[in-house]
C-alpha cells in the first residue's frame, strides 16, 4: 500500500481526523475519517470508512483524566494496524492562529512549537489543544515528520486598513492587528467556487462558515479583502458559545463594576455567551431550532441579524456584492438560517428559492437574485492533507497546486 496523511484538528472537547492515501501528485482519497469527542467528560473514538461505515471504536471510562497523549495512542495504533508499518508518511495539523510571521504551512519543529505556544493567550480555546496534539504525537512518533497548517493564514493579504486595530501605534507593533480565522474552510470554498462557478468565484463573494464557531470572509477573486474575525476569534458573529464583537467598555464594566477576575470574564466570553449565553439552554442551533422557548428564538434571531449586518459591512468593503457561500454545520445543513438571513438581504437583491433552499441544493438563489446564493460544504481536512504534502513533497506540490486550482484537492470517495 502507499503511504498515507493524517490530519488532526483538536479542539476543546474533540479531536477531528482524516487519514488521506497519498499518490504520486497529490492525494489520491481519503481512507478513513472520524472523531475522538467527549474529552473532558467521556471520551469516544470513531473512525469510518468513506461510505460512513464504522472502522473502529473505543471508549474510554467516563471522567478519566486523559491528556492528548493518552487519547491519540489508541488512534496511532489503529492507524498503523489498518495501514501497515511504513506507512503513515506525516501528520498535519490545524493550527488556529499563526501570528504575524507564520502566513503559510510550516514543518514543526521544537523552535516553532515553542512561537506558537507564544500565540496561547489570542487563542486560548483553540491554541492550547492544537500544539497538546502536535506534542502527544512527537512523543508518540518521534520521527514522524508533523506539519502547521494555519487558520489565519489566508488572511494575511488583508490590506494594512483592514488589519490596523485603532490602538497606539506601538502595540500594532508587537502584533496586535486583525487576523482572521476559519482560513483553511475558506481556502477550500474558494477553490470549489473556482470550479464550479469560476465567473463568480473571480467576483465579490461573502463566505459564511457558520459552525460552532462562526465567521464571514469577503473575497475578491478567491482572495481574503475582510473578515469578521479579528485578533481574536472571539470577534465578529454571535457563535456558540463566543460574544462575536461587544463594546470594550462591556468588558471593562465587568472587570470593574463586577469586580470579576480577568480569567472569569475570558471564560465567559469565550464559554457562556453566544448562543448559549443568550438562549440559556444550549449552543447547539439545532437544539435551539427545535425549541419553543422564546430565548431560544431570541437567540437565533440576533444570530440571523448580527450574520445579516456583518454581511452589510463586508459588502462595503468588497464594493458591492455578486454571491454568498453558505458553509460549515448550521450553514450547510440548516434551511431556516439560511433563509432567515436572505430574507434580511432583500436590499441588496438576494431572492432565496424556498423550494431549492429546503432540498439544500447547490444553489440556492432564484435565477433573478442580483446576488447567487450557494451552499458548498467545507472541507478543512483536506486542506489540510494538500498542504501537508506541499510542504513536505515541495515537487509534487506544484503540480497539486495546479490541479487545485480546477479541482478539489481530493475527493472525500
Ligand atoms: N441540521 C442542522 N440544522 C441546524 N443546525 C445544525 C444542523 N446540523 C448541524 N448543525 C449545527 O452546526 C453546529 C456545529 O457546526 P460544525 O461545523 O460541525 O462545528 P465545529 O466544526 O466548529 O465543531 C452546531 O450548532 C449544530 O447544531
Ligand atoms: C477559529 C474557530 O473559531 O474555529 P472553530 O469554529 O473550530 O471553533
Ligand atoms: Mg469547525
């Protein structure tokens, strides 16, 4: 057999992955795909075949304390008994932020582990458990080759107007500017764009990766113009179980009229706002969708508007508007959001086909809409596995490259 790409993406409470089968240029198809979720509380490994079918499974006792280690050795050892020995070539990660100085894929090594951990407090609900993956794996493979695929990277062409914070100067120069987020999910919409729609994909296009965490990207022929994310992803949209933007002087009201601690006001920010925060019962939309309590409704409907309103601004910023993407777990599966928030868009000439938007077809928009509506599904793992490959098969990267550029960087079959 050939060799193979593992992708991880660790979050607070799951581990996602994606073992891919390399070829000669590029990668051929993923293998297997699965889930380790319920850390924190009982813990659960999932791996699947392409067609969803249940590869392997473990459990592992509720409310045992695991670290990342002790949760990826089942998954390594699963690994090398379906593929063989030689046969798992890198592991890639996600890695949410990158800073200032890491704009593209990167080999880890212990210099770059130890910068990245620096980015730990602009993203403490994603970063911490992203390097603990990279670390459990060295540990576990040492001579596994590991590899930084960062969310922000996509963004880094933002204009110096779009990425300055209004703050003194000197703190824009130790890095604090905006630098957007879900930037391996808009990389992927991009280049299905470019495929399936090319005159449009070269347009303006609003993104919206509406999942638990939430963000919109405004494109210019496939490149990143603005974001809502900023330096933080605790900016812009309502999310689970994120604010999105708040006034600062919400935050220094609770710092000081409060008296809560810094670490109290990062957690609620981060953990017990959004949706969560709102609704009282739940970050999870379909929960709440499903509800007929009016703050879960409350709930939705600030998230619809803030999407709404945002999507105004970053219309601005693009300069008028051609189409929007909706993608990630509320965006791909949820027909009431997305009509909600076209339904708000009327202004701007967005006509939601209720009978396409339903059937969750591609497109989505009435073929008199002034701006078309699609739904793509986001595909981060194989970005993930195609960047991978580029940084460590540079040769073969070109050529991927190229093909990416009129096709999927690989199948999901
Ligand atoms: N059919 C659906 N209708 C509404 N919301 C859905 C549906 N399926 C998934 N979701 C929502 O998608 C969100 C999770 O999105 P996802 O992209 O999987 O998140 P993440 O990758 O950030 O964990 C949850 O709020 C979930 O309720
Ligand atoms: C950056 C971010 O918010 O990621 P996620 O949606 O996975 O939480
Ligand atoms: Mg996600």
């Amino acid at each position: 057999m050939s060799r193979a790409i593992l992708t991880l993406n660790a979050g607070s409470s799951s581990i996602k992955f994606a073992l891919y089968e390399m070829a000669a240029k590029g990668l051929r198809r993923r293998l297997s795909h699965g889930q380790i979720e319920g850390i924190g509380s009982a813990p659960h490994l999932v791996a699947r075949d392409a067609a969803g079918a249940i590869l392997s499974e473990h459990r592992w006792a509720a409310d045992a304390k695991l670290d990342h280690e002790a949760l990826l050795t089942p998954l390594l050892a699963w690994i090398t008994a379906h593929l063989g020995e030689e046969s798992l070539a890198a592991v890639g990660h996600r890695v949410v932020h990158g800073g200032e100085h890491w704009d593209r894929p990167v080999r880890l090594t212990p210099a770059v582990i130890a910068d990245l951990a620096k980015l730990i407090p602009l993203a403490p609900l994603h970063q911490p458990h992203d390097l603990a993956a990279v670390e459990a794996v060295a540990r576990l493979r040492p001579r596994l080759p590991q590899v930084a695929c960062f969310d922000t990277a996509f963004h880094h062409g933002m204009a110096p107007t779009v990425s300055r914070l209004a703050l003194p100067r000197e703190f824009a120069a130790e890095g604090m500017r905006r630098y957007g987020f879900h930037g391996l999910s808009y990389e992927y919409l991009a280049g299905q764009l470019r495929e399936q729609a090319p005159a449009l994909a070269a347009g303006r296009v609003i993104a919206a990766h509406l999942g638990n965490g939430a963000s919109l990207c405004a494109m210019h022929d496939g490149h990143s113009i603005d974001t809502t994310m900023g330096f933080t992803a605790l900016d812009g949209l309502v999310m689970g179980t994120r604010c999105g933007n708040l006034d600062p002087g919400a935050v220094l009201y609770l710092l000081q009229e409060h008296g809560l601690s810094v670490s109290a006001v990062e957690h609620m920010l981060y953990n017990e706002s959004g949706l969560l925060g709102v609704s009282g019962i739940s970050n999870d939309m379909r929960t709440l969708l499903d509800s007929s309590d009016p703050h879960a409704y409350e709930a939705i409907d600030l998230f619809v508007f803030r999407i709404a309103r945002e999507i105004g601004a970053l219309t601005s910023s693009l300069g008028g508007l051609d189409g929007l993407v909706f993608s990630a777990g509320i965006g791909e599966h949820s027909a009431p959001i997305r009509a909600a928030v076209c339904a708000r868009l009327a202004w701007l000439g967005v006509e939601c086909d209720g009978d396409a938007n339903t059937r969750h077809a591609t497109v989505v928009s009435m073929p008199s809409s002034r701006v078309q509506v699609r739904v793509i599904p986001t595909d981060e793992e194989a970005m993930i596995a195609t960047h991978t490959m580029n940084v460590l098969y540079p040769v073969t990267a070109r050529s991927t490259q190229e093909e990416s550029r009129v096709s999927s960087p690989v199948s999901r079959r």
